[in-house]
C-alpha cells in the first residue's frame, strides 16, 4: 500500500454508526446509570459487548417457536395447546382477563387485522395422582401418575405484525439483560452503605478492645475501599462488559420434550396411539424460574368476545 493511499484511508469519515448500537447505548446509560458515561471511551469500550448482546438476544428470539394457533379448536387439534389448558374455556378466560390484550384491543389499528400475535409464556408444573391407564386391552384404576399442567399462562407484547412483535421482545431481552446487571449495582451499593455504617458505628464505640479493635477498622476500610472502587465509572464500565458478553447465566433458552397423553398424565415415548411427544422451549432470566415460551396467533374476534365475557362475569359478580 503506497503512501498516498494510507493518507486516504486516514482521512476517510467514519462510518455512520449503528442506529441499533446508538440507541442500546443510550439505553444502557439510562437504565444502569448515568455515571458510566463518564467512564473513558464508554462508546467504543461497549461497542462490541453489546453488539454480542444483541446478537444473543435476536438470537434467543429466532428460536421461539411459533407462531401457534391458541384458539377453541385448537384445543381439540394440537396437542401442545391441549397440553396447555385443563379447558377450552380456560383459553377465553386468558384472553379476557389478559390486560395487555384488553389495552390492544382500544387501539383502533389492531382491527385492520383479523389475527394478532403475542408471546405466550406458562409455568410447567407436575403433580402425583391416581389415575386410569390401560394396559394392553386391559384398563386399570387408581393407578399412580405424574400429571403435567400448566399455570400463570399470560400474553406478552400483543402486536398485529410478526416482525414488530419480535424486534419487541429483542429489546425487551436486552432490557432484561440490563436489569440483572442493575440489581448487581444496587447490591454492591446496599453493601457499600452497609460497611460505612459499621465503619461509623466502631469508630464511635469505645475503645475497650485495643489491638482487635484496630484490625477490624482496617478490615473493614480496606473492604469498603474496593468496594467504592467497583462502582467508579471505569472498572463499572469493565464489569458490565464482561457481563454482556456472557449474558447466558442471566437469560437463556433452553429446549425441553415430555411424552403425555390426553389427560396429561407423563408417559413413555410410544407407549401407546393417544401418547404424544411436546417439544417446546423454557427460558429462565435472573430469578431463575422456568418458563415455556412460545410464539402465538390469537383470532381477533375471539379475543374481543372474550374480553367482553369476562367483563359480564365480572359485572354479574359485583351485583351478587
């Protein structure tokens, strides 16, 4: 390369940065502190952490399975939504007492679309139970099973357009990603206060202990001392770096298969015609509980009559 050409790409202008990276950048300042802009070089230090976390969080997005039809036939069609709820019934009540699907339905752009889409999430749970099951052409009672249900079924982010729907639930990943590194902040600044109020506290007792009392001033300064350190800007900015680039502790997606069959009790893989195989995804975040997640359709209509049912059960309640 001569010398002219090195001069010309020096004085090239730099490239337009990224409008996603922009505004994570923004975020991140807004929601973990605003000190960490005072840290040196935070936009070029951040660049590739959290390029690497939104990558990971479109990533856990595209593998969301769906997007499902929940709706009443679905109930009797597919064994996931079967899976899903003791009732078909039990799919209106979610629609009608869901207040995200209440605040979408004023929206009038919602009724330029016959169908939306939401993220549902529902905890897996399991109990023991006496039950009926058959074995070869014989049918035996009260046998003992683990049953599979499902509760807390709730819809995330109602969105008529997929593609919105999804660069949401991107944003809200990275927002939770920022959350758990925000409560590691406030922890370490609970624990900064806590140690100098012991400071203060030994500091005005009496001197009745000497040498020993001596050590614990000095234990306890040195530990406040790096504490304090952690929360300047600096090494503040380093440790969220570190953690953006390894989010999966704190969010991740993780694929899980159970054999049922239609009255939910946990079977072998191919232990008979009505035992089927659901395959869905669970993601834990910082408080570490599992939850499926799954991408659904949802009919326009269906929800609309179920949102004014449970409004009529509600009103009938208040009356009685």
């Amino acid at each position: 390369m001569n010398l002219f050409s090195t001069v010309t790409d020096f004085l090239k202008p730099a490239p337009p940065p990224d409008p996603r990276l922009a505004d994570a950048l923004v975020r991140v300042a807004e929601r973990v502190d605003p000190m960490l802009r005072a840290a040196s070089h935070f936009d070029r230090r951040l660049a590739a952490p959290l390029t690497h976390a939104l990558g990971y969080c479109a990533g856990l997005v595209d593998a969301l399975p769906g997007p499902i039809v929940v709706e009443r036939q679905a109930f009797a069609t597919d064994p996931l939504v079967h899976a899903l709820f003791a009732t078909a019934d039990d799919i209106e009540q979610m629609l009608g007492r869901s207040q995200a699907v209440r605040d979408f339905l004023t929206d009038p752009a919602c009724w330029h679309e016959d169908h939306f889409h939401a993220l549902l999430v529902a905890r897996r749970q399991e109990k023991q139970q006496l039950g009926m099951t058959r074995r070869g052409d014989l049918i035996e009672n009260d046998v003992p099973q683990r049953v599979l249900f499902f509760s807390g079924q709730t819809l995330v982010e109602p969105r008529c357009d997929l593609g919105d729907l999804r660069q949401c639930l991107r944003d809200r990943a990275l927002e939770s990603l920022l959350r758990t590194f925000q409560e590691h902040l406030d922890a370490l600044r609970h624990e900064r206060d806590d140690l100098r109020a012991d400071l203060k506290t030994l500091r005005s007792a009496p001197n009745r202990e000497g040498e020993v009392r001596s050590r614990r001033l000095i234990d306890l300064d040195a530990h406040l001392r790096q504490v304090a350190e952690t929360l300047m800007p600096d090494p503040l900015l380093a440790a969220l770096g570190d953690f953006l680039m390894k989010p999966e502790p704190a969010l991740r997606l993780t694929p899980f298969s159970i054999s049922v069959d239609r009255l939910g009790a946990i079977r072998e893989p191919g232990d008979d015609a009505s035992v089927q195989t659901l395959h869905f995804p669970e993601f834990s975040t910082r408080d570490q509980r599992l939850h499926l997640a799954m991408l659904v359709r949802i009919r326009r209509d269906e929800a609309s009559e179920a949102v004014a049912a449970v409004r009529d059960q509600q009103h009938r309640f208040m009356l009685i």
